[in-house]
C-alpha cells in the first residue's frame, strides 16, 4: 500500500529525523582514529610530497641523497605533526642535539624552538635550550619544520630536559600521531606499489626508462636477483621443480615468482621444463650428513628452538599453522638430503638476495638441523623426469623463450621481451601481469595479486615512477626490516633489544659487519639465541638505520685516543676505589668477576659498537634508555658522580676517561680486580 501524501510526508520528516539523530550521535561517538605510535612526517620538495609515519624528531639526509623515494635530491622541507603525551604535568625545555639545516618547533601552537645551523663548528653543538615549556597531562599538539640547507648533509636530532642537566631525545613512547591521515594513506599505498613492483622484480621485464645504470643509483631492489639455475637438477628433486614452475604459489603463499605458463598445455610445458632443469646437474658435491642418529637429532630439534626457526616457518611438525608463514612440510620433497644442509648453511650461496637469513652454524649443527626437519616432514615417492630428448629439447625452448631468464641466470640465450616499463599508461595497469583472471593466450605472467595488492600498484603507476632512480636510505631500511622480518625474533625473544633502537645506539660500521655475518663474538654469550645475517642488504640496511635516528650513514673519524686519560678510565671500572664495573663486564681477555649479577657486554666491544653520545646517557643513567636494565645507575640526579676523588668529581670528565679507555678496544690494559 502507497500511504497517502500527508502520511508519507510525515513518515518522511520521522526518517529524516531519525537520520539526523543518528548521525549526530554517530559523529559525537566515532572517536576520532585511535592515535598510533610515532609522528607524521611530511617532506616536500616543490610539487612532491610524500607522508610517512616516523619514530622521532630525527632525521639525516646526506648530500645528493633523496628524502624519501618520492622527492629528487636537493632542497626539501620537513613536517612532523603529532601528539606529545605527557603521563604528568611538567615544565621542559627543547634544543637541537645537533642540526644543519632549520628547525621551528611548536607545541600547542606556541613557537619553542626556531634555530638555524649552517657552518660544521655550529652543526655539532647542541642549540641554546629553549624557555621551560608547560606540557598538559594528556594530548600536546607537536609540530616541527625542518628546512634543509641550500647543498650538502640535511639533519637533525631534537633533545628534551626536565631540569636541564640530563638532555635526551623526547621518549618516543611519548609520540603519536593520527592513523586516518589522507596524505598518509596516499603514500602508503604508493610506497606499497613500489615495495611490491620491486619485491616482484617487475622492471626485469618492464625496464623502466635509464636502467640497467638504475640497479646502481636507484632503488637497491632493482639489481636483486633470482636463484641461479645452474646445477638446479643436481639441488632439487624433479617433481617439486615441475609443481613450483607450474604454479610458484601452490608451493608457497608468499611466493615472489609468477605463474608464467597458462591453459590446457601449462602441465605438460612445466613437465617438460622441469625435464630440462633436471638435465643440468654438477657442481661441488655437498658432505654427506653424518648418520641421523638420536642424538643428532636431538641436538637438530633444539637448534630448531634456539634459533627460533618457528618466528618465520610453519615446521612440519607444527600443530598449529600460519598463512604468514613459509612452510616447511615439503622439503623432502624439495631437497636431496645433503643439500638441505647445504642451503640452511648458507642460504645464499646461489641467490644472494634471498629473504632467508643466513645463520652462523657449523657443518654439523646444519646437518643436526636438516636431520631434524627431514625426520618430521613426509616422505615422497620421487616420479623420475621424461628423457626423451624431444621433452627436453622443448623445456630448453620454453625456458627461453617465456621470460626466466629475464630474472634467472642461465648460459642461454633469452629470447623473451615484454614491453618496458615507459609504455604502460597508469589506465593499463588493470589487464596483463594485473588481470585478476589471466587470459589463456596471454604471454603475461600471473602473479596472483589480491585486490589490495592490486591497489597499491595502481597508485604507484599513477605517480612519474621517478622513485625508481632513487634511493631514500630510511625508507629503506623500513621496508627492509619489514620484508626481512627482523620483529620475529627482536621483540618477540627475551634478552636482547627491539630493533626500533639500534639505529640510535650502534654505530652503522658494527651494524653492517653484524648484518654481514662478519662479527665472529657473541656479545650476549649467557642468551643461546643467535643473530643472523643478510649479506645482500647489510650495509645499505645499516646506514638506513643510524639515518633513520638523526646519524650519519658512515661515522665521523674520532680524535686520537687521549692516552692519559685511559689510566684514569681503568681506574673507574676497576674495584678498587672505581665503580666495579667488571663486577658485570669483562674487559678484553678478563671475565667479568661477578656474573651471577647480571652480565654485561664485554667493554672491548664498546669503542667500536656504540654511538659515543648513546654512551654517555647510558653511563648518565640506564634506566632511562632501558627502563628494565638490570644495570646500576651511578650518577645523581643532578649529574654528579660519586667518586668525588677522581677528576675532581667532575662527572663529564669522568665520562671522558671512561670512554677513553673503552676506545682501546682489545687493547685495554685490564682493571684491577677486587682485593
Ligand atoms: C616475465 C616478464 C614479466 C614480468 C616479470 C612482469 N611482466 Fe608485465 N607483462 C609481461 C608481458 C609479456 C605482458 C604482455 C604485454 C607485452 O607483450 O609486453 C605484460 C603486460 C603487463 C601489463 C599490461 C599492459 C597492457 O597494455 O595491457 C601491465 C600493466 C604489466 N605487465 C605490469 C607488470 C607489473 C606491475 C609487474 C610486476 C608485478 C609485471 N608486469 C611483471 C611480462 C612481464
Ligand atoms: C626472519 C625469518 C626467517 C627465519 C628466522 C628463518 N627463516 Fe628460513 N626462510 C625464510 C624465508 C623468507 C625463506 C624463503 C627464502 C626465499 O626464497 O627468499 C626461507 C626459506 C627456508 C627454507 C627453504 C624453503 C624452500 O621451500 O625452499 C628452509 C629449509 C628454511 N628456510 C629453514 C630455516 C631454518 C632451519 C631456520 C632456523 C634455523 C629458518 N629457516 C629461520 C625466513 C626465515
Ligand atoms: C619475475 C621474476 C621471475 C621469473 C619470470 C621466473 N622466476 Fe623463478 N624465481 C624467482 C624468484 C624471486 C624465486 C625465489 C622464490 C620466490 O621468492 O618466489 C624463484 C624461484 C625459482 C626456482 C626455485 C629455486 C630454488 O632453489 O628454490 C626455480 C626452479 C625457478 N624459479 C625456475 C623458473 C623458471 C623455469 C621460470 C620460467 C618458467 C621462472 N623461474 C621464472 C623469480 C622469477
Ligand atoms: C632469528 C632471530 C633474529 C632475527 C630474524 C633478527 N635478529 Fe637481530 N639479533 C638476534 C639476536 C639473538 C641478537 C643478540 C645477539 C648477541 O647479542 O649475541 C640480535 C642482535 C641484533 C643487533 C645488535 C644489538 C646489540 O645491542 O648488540 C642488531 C643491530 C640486529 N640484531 C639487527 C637485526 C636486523 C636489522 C634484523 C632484520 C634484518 C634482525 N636483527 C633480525 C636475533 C635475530
Ligand atoms: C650489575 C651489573 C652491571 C654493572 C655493575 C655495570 N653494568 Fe654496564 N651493563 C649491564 C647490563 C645488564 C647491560 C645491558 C646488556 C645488554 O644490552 O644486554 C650493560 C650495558 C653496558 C654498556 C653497553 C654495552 C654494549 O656494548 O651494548 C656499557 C658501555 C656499560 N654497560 C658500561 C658500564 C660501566 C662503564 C659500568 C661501571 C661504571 C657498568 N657498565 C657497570 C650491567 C652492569
């Protein structure tokens, strides 16, 4: 029944009525976006911006370097815009730590700080300290421009105070930001696009405009490469080799190969290449497994645990299985026994930019593991490949002629093209590689994106692409600690720090031999779990990460250690009459006298590993950089030392000698232990 106009009036106004209420009462409800951690960070240099989320007022950006993929080298600013969220009300003061370029601070809208720096005597002093600031309990409104200079090195390290004595960056705990940011959401999914239009190696066959110089100057990814074909049949079974070339994702979910053989003849042409790849057998012989007996496994299943393989892998044998995870149900499947060792030893011995980390084992303990995974995986019946030199003849051919050699190396000629990169208008960037169904005749492989994936690199195709030919080293380092999962083990194992703070600790030189692999010591000897490596993307990882906290990528040479003054440091750490320091340390060959208390890292290291000014807020007081570090604070809260014989008690002083002996690294002459 129609109601009659009147009544439908009425029931209109009662809608619309109820609507309204409605709405209001929706708008006074939805909160607005729960604030997340970090600070928004805006750069622009002319029409291009980019927003990011960033951990701090810190920033490094050296010379002919890009700020962020989006922005060409050069003259750029600087936004953070956020929330200070102070747990009590209390007066600080504010000051650049260091600084080239021009900072302005402002918190709830009152200008703090506006300073610039331009010559290198006053780029390494801190800033005059501002007037104390009134910081509500609750929500401050921040906001910091940063201008770069006109050439040369653009960075900043912003420092707050209480009382004026202990300087230190604002706690980054303290900072949040608003998620449902527009312009963030924006260069999310382009900085996504990118990320997965590398990851995929797509500019492989699509070469985007400048290259093959670009794999050089331009986005690291871009000279990653795909694991060597030579001797493949001699590493891998038949049968797996014919499954993952058919369809790469049915093998594993997060696979980064397409799917390049399509309709009726797709089985037979991978048959047919697998038939080839296992024709090409050779290479050094790996050492057979020693025997699998019940001890070797047993030492295989611990490893397993220490090494918090389960961080990144479902295990054979695990009850419970992630989709995020790589599955290892497989690989018997996959390996000939030896060369399951073979690769957990060194999992990049034929792909250098493998995404597995490479763990410091010896031959034994990889046997012990592969033994261990292969006991709890299934076995398979392995069908032999066709020999008919027709099929094999033919999976020569397809090799050839269907784009692996545009990723894989192979002596053979490539004899496949696809269109570069130039061609593709953002409007096209719906059919070929990104069709959601691909088409039977199409000679475009599949990835299998889903439609978010699919977003994101439609949105990096709506830009100039121009962040190809640029390296921003942060960004980097973000995407890296991402893809490379550095946060399933730091945060998830106890014992050892969350990666957000290396960057600001560790000088970038430890970090890149550490992510080499070439740091041979334990610095944590009482944890059994062990850091990897990742070879491939150490040393752009490292300088990424120190940028990321306001350092520089390589650090500045120190000044000749101050030898008198190492004697004076010896005499701190020591027992007699010092801090007894090595009540926890060992120094060089002495071991530190009291373990049990709660060990330390061995002060050899110290000089070559830690950031001097991290160093000295550490020693100042490390319960403030570590609330939970069983370390004893030993200087005031007015700074003052103790040890008022020594230097005159000057605290700084004291420090200096401290540092001073700790640069003599293996060197150090040892303290004197207790009487
Ligand atoms: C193995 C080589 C190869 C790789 C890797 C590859 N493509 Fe393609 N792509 C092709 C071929 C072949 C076509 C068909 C058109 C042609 O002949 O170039 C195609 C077509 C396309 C098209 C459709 C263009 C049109 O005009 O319809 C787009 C868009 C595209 N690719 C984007 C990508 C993206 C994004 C990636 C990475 C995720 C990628 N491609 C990776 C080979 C490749
Ligand atoms: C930080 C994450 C991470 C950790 C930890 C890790 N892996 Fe991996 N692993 C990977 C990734 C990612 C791959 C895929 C490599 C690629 O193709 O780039 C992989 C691949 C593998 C493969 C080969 C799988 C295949 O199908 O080819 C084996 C075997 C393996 N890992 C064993 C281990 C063992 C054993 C441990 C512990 C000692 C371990 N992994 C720890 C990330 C990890
Ligand atoms: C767009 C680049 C690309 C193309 C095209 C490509 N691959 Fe791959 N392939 C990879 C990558 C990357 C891996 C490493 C695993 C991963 O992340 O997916 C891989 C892994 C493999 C492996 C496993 C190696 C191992 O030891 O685990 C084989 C075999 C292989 N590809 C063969 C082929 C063949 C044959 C073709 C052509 C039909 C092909 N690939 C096309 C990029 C590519
Ligand atoms: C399999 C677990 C695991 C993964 C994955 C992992 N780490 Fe570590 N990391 C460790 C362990 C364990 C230590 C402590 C080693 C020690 O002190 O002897 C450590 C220490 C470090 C240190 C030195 C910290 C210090 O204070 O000494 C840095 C830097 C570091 N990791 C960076 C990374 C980065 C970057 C990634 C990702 C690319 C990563 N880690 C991935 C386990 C892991
Ligand atoms: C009660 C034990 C204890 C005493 C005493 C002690 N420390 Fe520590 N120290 C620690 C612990 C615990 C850590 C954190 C170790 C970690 O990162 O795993 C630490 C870390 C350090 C670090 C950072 C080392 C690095 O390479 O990461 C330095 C430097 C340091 N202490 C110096 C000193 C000095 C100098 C003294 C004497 C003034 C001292 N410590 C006294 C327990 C102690």
């Amino acid at each position: 029944m129609i109601p009659s106009l009147p009544t439908r009036a009425f029931l209109l106004s009662l809608l619309t009525g109820l609507l309204a209420v409605c709405a209001s009462s929706a708008l006074a409800q939805a909160p607005a976006a729960k604030p997340e951690p970090g600070l928004l960070l805006t750069h622009t240099s002319g029409p291009a911006t980019d927003t990011a989320v960033a951990p701090n007022l810190w920033l490094h950006v050296a010379a002919g370097q890009s700020a962020a993929p989006a922005l060409p080298a050069g003259k750029f600013t600087a936004t953070w815009t956020g929330a200070l969220n102070a747990d009590l009300r209390g007066d600080f003061q504010f000051r650049t730590e260091v600084l080239r370029g021009s900072l302005k601070l402002e918190i709830n809208g009152t200008n703090i700080i506006e300073v610039t720096a331009a010559t290198t005597a006053d780029s390494a002093k801190p800033s005059a300290p501002s007037k104390p600031v009134r910081l509500s309990k609750g929500a401050n409104l921040l906001k910091a421009t940063f201008t770069s200079p006109d050439s040369g090195d653009a960075f900043v390290r912003v420092q707050w105070s209480e009382k004026g004595i202990l300087w230190e960056p604002i706690t980054t705990a303290l900072l949040t930001h608003n998620p449902a940011d527009a312009a963030l959401a924006k260069s999310t999914a382009i900085r996504a696009g990118r990320d997965l239009f590398l990851e995929h190696r797509c500019a492989k066959c699509h070469t985007p405009a400048g290259s093959p110089a670009l794999a050089a100057t331009g986005a690291p990814e871009l000279a990653m490469d795909a694991p060597d074909l030579a001797d493949i049949g001699s590493r891998r079974h038949y049968a797996w080799l014919a499954a993952w070339i058919l369809d790469p994702k049915s093998q594993r979910a997060v696979a980064h190969m397409p799917r390049t053989l399509h309709g009726a003849n797709a089985p037979a042409d991978a048959n047919a290449i697998a038939a080839f790849l296992a024709t090409l057998t050779g290479g050094p012989a790996p050492a057979l497994p020693p025997k699998a007996d019940a001890e070797a496994l047993d030492s295989g299943n611990k490893l397993l645990e220490v090494l918090h393989c389960a961080g990144c892998h479902n295990l054979p044998d695990a009850t419970e299985k992630d989709a995020k995870k790589i599955s290892l149900t497989h690989l018997n499947a996959k390996f000939p026994p030896p060369h399951l060792a073979a690769f957990i030893k060194n999992p990049g011995a034929h792909y250098a930019w493998t995404h597995m980390p490479k763990f410091p084992l010896t031959d034994e303990e990889a046997h012990q593991i592969a033994a261990a995974l292969s006991s709890t995986a299934p076995m398979f019946k392995q069908p032999g490949p066709s020999t008919d030199p027709a099929v094999i003849a033919r999976g020569q051919h397809l090799v050839q002629t269907t784009g692996c050699l545009n990723c894989h190396t192979l002596k053979l000629d490539n004899q496949f093209k696809a269109k570069p990169l130039a061609d593709f208008a953002a409007t096209r960037w719906q059919s070929g590689c990104l069709a959601e169904k691909p088409a039977a005749d199409s000679a475009a492989p599949a990835f299998a994106f889903n439609a978010e994936e699919r977003a994101a690199l439609q949105a990096f195709a709506a830009t100039d692409r121009g962040s190809l030919t640029r390296h921003a080293p942060s960004e980097f380092a973000a995407r890296q600690a991402k893809n490379l999962q550095c946060a399933s083990c730091h945060g998830q194992l106890e014992g050892f720090p969350l990666i957000d703070v290396l960057g600001g600790k560790l000088k970038p030189e430890w970090i890149a031999s550490l992510l080499k692999g070439e740091v041979a010591d334990k610095m944590r000897p009482w944890i059994e779990h062990r850091m990897p490596a990742f070879p491939a993307r150490a040393a752009l990882l490292a300088a990424g990460l120190a940028q990321t906290h306001g350092f520089p990528p390589v650090t500045p040479a120190e000044p000749p250690v101050k030898m008198p003054l190492t004697t004076i440091g010896k005499k701190l750490v020591s027992s007699d009459g010092g801090f007894s320091c090595i009540a926890c340390h060992g120094v060089a060959e002495m071991a530190p006298v009291q373990v049990f208390e709660a060990p330390g890292i061995n002060l050899a290291f110290s000089g070559a590993r830690l950031q001097h000014t991290w160093f000295l807020r550490w020693i100042r007081n490390p319960l403030r950089v570590e609330p939970t570090t069983k370390m004893p604070v030993y200087f005031d809260e007015e700074g003052k030392s103790p040890l008022a014989d020594i230097l005159g008690g000057d605290a700084d002083q004291q420090l200096d000698a401290l540092w001073q002996y700790l640069r003599l690294g293996s060197k150090m002459p040892p303290p004197i232990p207790p009487q």
